[in-house]
C-alpha cells in the first residue's frame, strides 16, 4: 500500500528527501551545543578565561544560526513535499475516478468518493508531513544525545538508560489502550452526526409526528456514551504527562546526585559541574524525543485508516476496460438484446434483468413503459455499456457493445439520464458538453428542437444566463428540456430519453415527440415514460415487469393483449371513478 | 498521545477574527463555574505542579554553589547536606508529579461535563426551534456546530486553559526569580523574548494571508470535486472525462501553491522558535561568563547556570501563549456560533386545548378514556376547573387567511375554505402556488398573518401545538427515514405499535410486497435515509408509517409522486378505506390522484382560482380543463 501511495511523489522526491537531510543537520547540531556549553561554562566561566568565552561563544552562536537555517530549511521542504505529494495524490485519484465505470462508482458512492478525495487527503498530508520530519528528528535526536551524554560520562548516561525503557513501557500502555478507545470515540461521534444530520433532515417529521422528545432521548443516549467513552479515553491521556515528570524529575535528581559525588569525589577531575549541566540538558532531549515518538506513531496509525481508503480508490479497476482491437465506427442505430441477464450483484441471484432478447431497427421508436422497480433504466443503460451484461449481449449497429472503442459507442448513443445533472456554467456551456465545437446556430436548432430555445430567450441573459450547480434555478421541466437539447446536440444515431420528459407538460411532450419524428427520422429513438401520452405514438412499446419484456407491440395491440399495460392506461384516464 | 479531531469534516472556511469574543468567554465561563470547586482544585494543583518545574532551575544553582564549590574545598567531604538536598527535592517533585496527574484527571471531567451539557442544550433547544430557523440555515452550517465548533471548544478547555494558566504562572515566578538573580541578565532576557515575540507576529501576519488564500482555493477545489463526482455518470455519458481531468487540474495546482506558501511558514515558525530560544541560551552563557569572568558581584558560576535554565523556561511559555491565543479566539468564535443558536426563540405555544381519546356512548355522549378507540376529543378545561369536551370530527375551516414567509411577499391571498367532517379535498397548482404552505400553516409549522383557521370550530391557535400535529397524519413531499430497521421507521408513527400493527399498516399502505424481498425483511436496517429503497419505495414507507398512526385528519402532500399509476391506484384503494368517514387534504402533481376529491382547489400565486369537484372544474373549461388536457406544464 505504501508503496503505492508512494509513487504519487514524483517531482518533489527531491524534497523529500532534502527536508529529512536538513533535519539531521539541525539535529546533530543542536545535540553539538550543550557539549560545546560544557566547555565554555568549564574552561572559560569557570577559569575566568574572557577570550576563551568569546571563541566558544562564536562557535556556539554559528551552530546556533546554522542549526536554525537547517531547522527552517527543511521545514520549507517538508511544506513543498507534502503539499506535492497531496496534490499529486489526488490528482492520481481523480483521473481514476474518470477511468470508473458506473458500477465501479455505485460501489464506492459518490459521498464516498468525495470524502476520500478531500478529507481522506488531508490526513495524509498531514501524515506524510510528520514522517518525514518529525518521525525522522525524533530517533536521530535521541541516539545522538544518546552518544553525546556518554561522551561526557559513560556511567551517568546509563541513567537513561535505565529510564528511557520505563517511559517507553509507560507510552506504550497508554497508546495500546487508548488507540481501540479512541477508535470507539471515533465511532460514537459518527453515530451522533447521523442522529444530527437525519433529525435536520426529517425536521418536518419529526414535528409532524411531535417526536421532538424521542429525538432528544436518542441524541442524549449517543451523547451519554459519547462522554463516557471519551472521558474513559482522555482519563488514560491524562497519564501522559505526570508519566514524563516521573522519568525527567528522576533523571534530574539522579544525574545531579551522583554528578555531584562524581565531581566533588574526584576535584574536578573525572567530571565538570558545566558538564552536569550539559548532561541535564541532553536527559531532557532524549526524554522529549521519545515523547515525541510516541505522539508520531499515534498520529501514524489514525491516519492510516485514511491511507488504506484512498488506496483502495487507487486499485479499484474498472469494471468496463476497453477491447484490445476496438471498432472506432458504429454502422448504425439498430440495437439488439440478445438473452441479456443482469445483476447488480454479478451473481445469478437476485436477477434484475431477466432473458430479454428484443431486436430494434435502426431509425426505429420504441416507448418502454413499467412499474417502479422493473429495471427499464437498468436495460436501457446496456446500450451505452454503462454496465455489462451479465450473459448474453447487447449489440449496436450489428456489433457487440463490448467490441467497441467506448468513446466511439457513446457519442453515438446519447442518454438522458433520469437523476440528470446540469453543471455550473452559462447554458452555452452546458448545452456544448453535448459538442464543444457547436456553432450558436446549432446550439439554436437543438433548443428549438426540444422546445427549450423560447423559455432560454425569456431569461435576462439567454443563452449566457448563470446555471447554477445542480441547476437549481430553472424548473424541472426546463431542466428536462435543457438536458434533451444536450444530448441532441451529439447528433447520436441513438437518442435514449429515461423517464426525461415527466415534469413537462402534456402538450410540450408531444411537440417534441413530433419535432424528433419529423427532423432526425434517422436517429433510433428510446423513450422510458410513466406516461402513456409519451408512448403510445411509438412503433412499439415495451412493457417491462420485474426486469421481464411483459408484453411487446403497438398501443392498439398492447391494448388488447396485455393486462399490465391496459391497467396502467385506465389508472390515468379514467381510473378515479371506480375508486370514488 | 495527540488528541484527535472530531468530525472536523471540511475546514473552516472563515478566517479567525482576531478579537477575543467577551460575551461568549464569560458565558462559557458560566458553563465551567458549574464545576466550580473542581476548577478550583484544577487551578490549585496546575500553580503547584508549575512552581516546582521553576524550582527545579534553582535546584541546579543551589546544588553547585551551595554545595559542590564548598564541598570541592575539603579534603574529607560530607555529602549529608546535599542527601538531604537531593531528598528534600525529590518530595517536592512527588508533590508536583501528584498535582499535575490530579489535575490532568479532573479536567478531563470538566472539560467533558462542559462539553456534554453544551451538547445538550444545543440539541434540545434546537428541537424547540421553529421551522422558520431551519428554512434560514443550511444543515451543514447548524452541523458543524456539533462537530468544528464543540471540537474546538473541547481542545480549548482541555488545552489551552491548563497550558495558559501554566504559562502565566511559570512566566511570573520564572520573571521574579531571574530579578532575584540578577537584574542585567534579565534585562537582557526580556529584551530577547520581545524580538521573538516580534518574529512571531511578522510571521504569522503572513501565514494568516496565505491561509486565506489556501482555504479559499481548498473550498473552490472541494466545491469542484462535489459537482462532479456526484455528476460522474453525466460526465460518463458525455465522454466528458478528459475536460473534467483538465478543469480539476488547474485547481489542484493552484491549492497546492497556496498550501505550500501557507505550510512553509506555519511549520518553519516552530524550528525558528526553538533555535532562537537556543541563540538566546548561548548568548547568556557568554554573556553571563563574560560578567562573572569580570567578577562583576553578584554573578557565580550557579547563578548563570540558574539563568541558563530559567531563560529556556521563560521563552517557551511566552510563544506557547501567543500560540495558544489564536486557539482560544477560534474557540470562542465557535462558542459564539453555539450561544447564538441557543439564543434563538423558541416555538411559543399558548394553546390550552388537548386532545384525547374518548368513548362514544349511543345517546351521543363521550367520556374520556385512557385506550385507544379510533375516536377523540379535544378537551378544554373552564375556568372553574371542569373539563368540556368537544368531540373532534376533522372540520377544517380557513377563513380569509394571508400568509408571507418573508414579510413583504405574500405567499397566500385572502385563502378561504372548509374541509367537511370525512371530505377530501385536493389542492392543484404550479409549483410556488402555496399548496404546501397551506397544509403547513393548519399544523402551524407557521403561523399566519391574517385570518383564521378552525379546527372543529376551535381557533387553532387554542389547541396545544402537540395535540394539533397529533391530529393530522402528514406524509411529505420529501421523504425522510431514519437509520433503523423498516419496523423502527413504520413504528415512528406510533411509538407503542406493535410489530402486527406495522406489518398490518405497511400491507395497507402496498409495502408489504418488497419489504418482503428485502434480505432481512422487516429487520432490514435502513441506512444513508434509506438510500438503498427507490424513490417509489420510501413514498410507500412513509405512507406505511403515517397509516400506523392512524390519525383523525391527513395530509398527504406529493405522497404517490414517484409511484407508478398502477401501484398508485392500489394504495389509494387501501388508504381511502383507512381515511373513510375521516377528513383528507391531498396535494398532487398529477391529476389522476386527485381526480376523485370531492372538492379541488387550483391555487395561482396564492389564490384559490378554481374550485370545485372534477366533473364541474371539466365543465368550467378553466384552467384544471387546460390542466387536464396538458394544454399547461405544471411545475
């Protein structure tokens, strides 16, 4: 996994590396000062030699603006690398995302997906940012202080020695245990944003049944647990701190004790009170850096987590791959199903898509018709190779969809999705998703086509007018007749409209329906409607019943065979009357 | 062990104000003096356990002149006194050990207790809120004051109150001591903190800057990312991968300039920090020797020794300080967000009359009963203490009623209109026409600015606002379920209905049918708002779950909209024989629902134009006949 992430660093490796170079530098020089000290306090405080203090002083105040250049050096690249590397990352993870197949993107979900994008990112910069910083600074630090203090005693710096395990021992009880508390933390905390964030959202029910108590009880239960299991979690912290003392306190009296003995015991001779001095100091460099290890190794581990979700983005492959030698031309319009099965689950259970083998010629209209959940989004989403079939094939143009370059396919196959989506920008822009190349007139001609160019012309700016994100501000209709004019805009051989025409009125419906008969006679039609208006001027029409072709043929001859579709045309004709 | 953030989805996006916030400090302080002898204990033990941290520098000084110099001069030294300064110390530091670990543990109570009751209250006050305040603010900006700002406010009382009370006390005793010592040296001392100071401000002026900066292309970034995937099939449909890689492109790398200009400086302050404290402690040493090499008096070796230490304690709260500030005006940024909600006024509810449950005797008599037996009452209590009893028989009557969301726009003119005891009564129209507002305004989600509204000849403003909902089974438009088994989410409408209840009103409602195929049934648990059910699923729940209520009155507004006609017309069947005898309010799109009302309102911009039973609107040839002809795009 690591190694995969890793290769997101490209152009700043050189960062990388330099940050963790420069932090040994400062390191090592900042463990040189308090052995550089010693001498000065010994040879030069304590004899009274000025001169030797001035040339002491020199050195030490050089180590010191050097170890600062150092310190912010690597800083700087740390910052470069970790900002690279997080925008490199995510790069990689959207252009993946773009390769995703819908499939692939129903598994992960879009929630999903966008959280791995940008809060799951962030932990790993932030992670990426420590390793190569502090996590290095820490073990250098501490061998380094290490050597240093037994240079100046050997005996003393066993002192440490001995206390470096305990503080270990100390740390570690309290990470192994915290970490599973802070996980629960973690998780009571997400059960209580839910509980938030569905009490907002159903805010209506919730007064409307007068469940405001019962939605206070649930909160209070999560928020109860909340504090227990985090109180719990923080009491183990709480440890931290004092445990440090112990070991710093204990070193102090310690090294001092038996430092003084030391220098009194033998004149001076074995020890200096400057070197006492400097040895306290490094007692404080070696207990901190461990600290310091402690915290990089929690923060590692939370933040794996995030790195295991962004990998797994990373090596999703792509349920749709392009074939190896790809037809880059579609004949024509014609579409065949030839005993198509499909699950969403890829198993033969729990079928949504049930033998359907229909031929449909090109040029041709063909309305589908059928109840919620019968899998006419599912069929008509084949044709594109949105999703593979499961057994069987589906073929355009006389060629198995799978055979084809997929750009290829699905410029020739344009699909009105029925969740459709406008994007921020002007409608010009948004119409030219359809061809960027359209000239205004060609944007004109689709618009008038699926009647959307007056209502544009009734907007303050017309074609330039604002889309905002999600399309909010033109009606469900407008929208409709937008996204239509899109998908004409690609001069498809096969226009596939799912469900795409429900908020437009009746009248407008059939304008368009007329409008596509008479000017793209050529395009093979596919209308998804819950209306019969919609369809029963089609060639034929499908009837779809629990992922089956029910019944099949012109309205006249459903009428009079099949049982679904004639219920369906009474419940809105005349079906209020023998309800009343 | 770090402590982690909660739930800090998405980063803030608003720069720190940098004005601490007063009214918000003294409230929360309020929140903290509930555990105000515990804080006491708190403060206590932080001033011990940071006394003896300074007393450990004097601790060195007082070893080597006091001790090791005199003891360095005898042939025979006695190391009892210097035992017994090692052991004296060694209590103290104990003494210190048990303080800082005391108050580590109480301020974790303190710090979870605040926390808790703020959570609290925010949640139970915001239930109380009228909808009104939840039309005004968005779900992620009332979110993110249960996850950014307590979470802020959590390390605030954890942190920053123990580190700045360590800091001032440290910053005082180490001050004084460095006086004691000696004057010059810690006039240099100061006059070096100032520079530091000085270093931190320039630099975090800039940082703040870039922040800016970096926040905002962060937020255009995520915005991006939002639209697009949650877009992706369009993008898919569209082979519009590329454009969308390109567009993607320019804004990741205008981020990562921001980040890194932002990073550089933020994460170099620490290394300038820590090596100009170290310039600072090289500087003393040579200067301090230089005085005592000079033999100015006053200066020994112990005491710039003492000095050495007491400088490093000295700097290091100053910038931990100035850091720790900028942590306690976010915090109180978010406080202020958190009292501002519980600021808010709640939902007044002056109505006096309740709804029972009675038992209806054959001479036209009601008593009042504690069991359910498919009739009520309201009750009223008369000023001398007797109960009058009014029996509830779903008469709806708006007379002259205005309304406006945003004072200024009206959104209803002058609506009058009565719903017969065991009516349905339909309302059609463009959207924005007011239909929903109506059926909003007789559960008082809202309360109207003219005219009035009775229920069963009882202004409803009389009726307690509970009761009043009680009484009118709703099923909206937008179908919200809840994280729960189907059971749980059908038993919402009745908390005390038994499972044969659910399944019974489920059947009714034509759910029974694919909650059956679901893998675990009625046990299926629901997750995301159901985000697994189709549209046409969740209508049918949320009509399952209003049907197990079983309420005197009903409105159903949009319910069967992504029902397919023929399913439709089943539940209807099943929802009239339920709702027979008792009054209905049916809003809808499509005509074939309300075509069977016994009267039908069509409302434009918030009149009624129409109204009338279908055969009669037909005949009118108004707008319901261009409406039914689709002469008319609703919407």
């Amino acid at each position: 996994m690591v190694k995969k992430l890793m290769g997101s660093i490209r152009q700043y490796r050189v960062n990388a590396i330099k940050a963790p170079l420069y932090v040994i530098m400062e390191v090592l020089l900042e463990v040189w000062v308090p052995f550089l000290m010693a001498d000065l306090i010994d040879y030069g405080i304590d004899l009274g030699d000025f001169g030797y203090i001035l040339r002491m002083g020199a050195l030490l105040i050089a180590a010191c603006v050097l170890s600062l250049l150092f310190g912010a050096g690597s800083a700087r690249q740390a910052a470069i690398a970790s900002t690279g590397f997080a925008a490199n990352l995510r790069r990689d993870m959207y252009h993946k995302v773009q390769e995703y197949s819908f499939e692939n993107i129903d598994k992960f979900s879009s929630a999903s997906i966008v959280t791995r994008l940008t809060t799951d990112i962030n932990n790993i910069q932030m992670a990426f940012q420590m390793i190569i910083r502090v996590a290095v600074r820490c073990p250098v630090m501490l061998i380094a202080a290490m050597i240093m203090a037994s240079r100046v005693n050997l005996e003393l710096s066993m002192v440490f020695l001995a206390a470096m395990p305990l503080l270990a021992v100390g740390l570690g009880i309290i990470i192994k245990n915290g970490m599973p508390r802070f996980e629960k933390v973690f998780r009571a905390y997400d059960k209580l944003n839910l509980v938030v964030q569905e009490n907002l959202r159903g805010i209506r029910v919730v007064k409307a049944f007068v469940r405001e108590d019962h939605e206070i009880e649930k909160f209070d239960e999560n928020s109860k647990n909340i504090y227990r299991l985090f109180s719990g979690a923080e009491r183990l912290l709480a440890f931290n701190m004092p445990l440090m003392q112990i070991a710093s306190y204990g070193c102090m009296l310690t090294v001092a004790w038996l430092g003084a003995r030391i220098i009194v015991l033998s004149g001076e001779t074995e020890m200096t009170s400057g070197q006492l001095m400097s040895l306290i100091t490094y007692s404080m460099q070696v207990l901190t850096s461990l600290m310091m290890l402690s915290m990089v190794f929690v923060m590692i581990t939370i933040s794996r987590a995030s790195a295991e979700r962004a990998y797994e983005l990373l090596t999703e492959e792509s349920t749709i791959a392009e074939p190896e030698n790809p037809v880059t031309e579609v004949k024509d319009g014609s579409v065949e199903f030839r005993h198509l099965d499909y699950s969403y689950s890829g198993s033969d259970e729990r079928l949504c898509l049930k033998d359907i083998d229909i031929s449909i010629k090109s040029g041709e209209t063909v309305g589908i018709i059928g109840g919620t959940g019968s899998s006419k989004s599912t069929l008509v989403q084949m044709i594109p190779r949105l999703y593979d079939a499961l057994h069987g094939e589906v073929l355009v143009g006389g060629v198995d969809v799978r055979d084809y370059d997929i750009e290829t396919l699905r410029n020739a196959v344009s699909m009105v999705l029925q969740k459709n989506e406008l994007f921020s920008g002007t409608i010009k822009e948004n119409l030219r998703w359809g061809n960027e190349h359209a000239t205004d007139a060609e944007l004109e001609h689709a618009c008038r086509l699926a009647c959307a160019h007056d209502f544009i012309m009734e907007l303050p700016k017309g074609y330039d007018t604002w889309i905002e994100q999600g399309g909010t501000n033109v009606s469900g209709g407008q929208k409709q007749r937008l996204c239509i004019a899109r998908a004409l805009l690609k001069k498809p051989k096969i226009l596939i409209l799912d469900d795409s025409t429900s908020a437009v009125d009746t009248h407008t419906d059939s304008v368009i329906r007329t409008a596509f008969r008479e000017e793209i006679p050529n395009t093979t039609k596919l209308i998804i409607a819950q209306r019969i208006s919609s369809v029963q001027d089609a060639d034929r029409i499908i009837v779809m019943d629990e992922g089956r072709v029910a019944a099949l043929g012109t309205h006249e001859e459903l009428l009079r065979s099949s049982d679904i579709y004639r219920e369906v045309f009474e419940s809105q004709t005349r079906g209020g009357e023998e309800n009343a | 062990m770090p402590n982690p953030t909660m739930g800090g989805r998405g980063a803030r996006t608003a720069p720190p104000d940098r004005k601490l916030d007063m009214g918000a400090t003294k409230r929360l302080l309020r929140y903290i003096m509930r555990y105000k002898f515990r804080f006491a204990a708190v403060v206590l033990c932080i001033i011990a356990s940071s006394l003896v941290n300074v007393s450990s520098s004097i601790f060195i000084k007082t070893l080597i002149d006091d001790y090791v110099k005199p003891l360095l001069l005898e042939s025979d030294p006695d190391f009892s006194g210097m035992l017994g300064l090692v052991t004296g110390m060694g209590c103290v530091f104990a003494v210190g050990i048990i303080c800082s670990l005391t108050y580590n543990l109480i301020m974790v109570y303190i710090s979870q207790g605040v926390l808790k009751d703020i959570r609290d209250e925010m949640f139970e006050h915001m239930q109380r809120l009228p909808l009104r305040y939840f039309d005004s603010h968005t779900h992620g900006d009332l979110m993110s004051r249960y996850t950014n700002d307590t979470d802020t406010l959590r390390q605030m009382i954890s942190q920053s109150i123990p580190n700045i009370i360590i800091s001032v006390i440290t910053i005082v005793s180490v001050f004084c001591t460095m006086l004691y010592l000696n004057i010059w040296l810690t006039m240099f001392v100061v006059v070096f903190v100032l520079i530091m100071m000085r270093t931190v401000k320039v630099l975090g002026g800039r940082s703040g800057r870039y922040f800016i900066g970096q926040q905002r292309s962060l937020g255009a970034l995520n915005g991006y990312i939002e639209e697009m995937v949650n877009g992706q099939k369009v993008v898919k449909v569209f082979c519009h991968e590329e454009k969308a890689k390109e567009a993607f492109d320019k804004l990741n790398e205008e981020l990562r300039v921001n980040a890194s200009s932002a990073n550089s400086i933020a994460l170099t302050m620490m290394p300038i920090l820590a090596n100009l404290g170290n310039l600072q402690y090289v500087l003393i040493a040579v200067i301090g020797g230089g005085l005592a090499c000079a033999g100015v008096p006053g200066i020994t070796l112990g005491t710039v020794s003492a000095f050495l230490q007491l400088s490093r304690s000295f700097s290091m709260p100053i910038s931990q300080v100035s850091q720790q500030m900028n942590a306690v005006i976010m915090a109180m940024a978010g406080a202020a967000r958190i009292f501002e909600l519980l600021d808010e006024p709640v939902e007044g509810d002056e109505g006096k009359v309740t709804l029972v449950d009675v038992e209806k005797h054959a001479d036209g008599s009601i008593t009042e009963t504690a069991h359910k037996t498919g009739h009520w009452a309201w009750k009223e209590l008369q000023p001398d203490g007797a109960a009058r009893y009014t029996e509830l028989r779903g008469d709806v009557r708006l007379n002259s009623v205005d309304f406006a969301y945003v004072e200024g726009k009206p959104v209803l003119h002058d609506v009058t209109l009565y719903a017969k005891p065991g009516q349905k009564l339909a309302f059609v129209g463009a959207t924005g026409a007011g239909k929903t507002t109506i059926t909003n305004l007789i559960n008082r989600f809202y309360d109207i600015s003219d005219g009035t509204i009775t229920y069963d000849g009882i202004d409803i403003k009389r009726i307690a606002k509970s009761d009043l909902r009680r009484s009118l089974g709703i099923v909206l438009q937008d179908v919200s379920l809840f994280t729960g088994t189907v059971m749980d989410n059908i038993r919402y409408g009745r908390l005390d209905a038994t499972d044969e209840e659910c399944i019974a009103a489920a059947k009714l409602a034509n759910a029974h049918g694919f909650i059956s195929m679901l893998p675990q049934g009625y046990d299926t648990v629901l997750e995301g708002d159901g985000s697994g059910l189709s549209q046409g699923q969740r209508q049918l729940l949320s009509i399952a779950r209003v049907a197990v209520a079983d309420p005197p009155v009903m409105i159903l507004d949009e319910a069967t909209s992504s029902i397919d006609t023929r399913t439709e017309a089943i539940v209807q069947k099943g929802m009239d024989s339920l709702m027979s005898g008792r009054t209905v309010f049916v809003i809808a799109h499509r005509l074939s629902t309300v075509r069977n009302s016994n009267a039908i309102m069509v409302l434009e911009h918030g009149r009624i134009i129409e109204r009338g039973d279908h055969e009669q609107l037909i005949a009118q040839r108004g707008k319901y006949y261009q409406l039914y002809t689709g002469a008319f795009e609703l919407e």
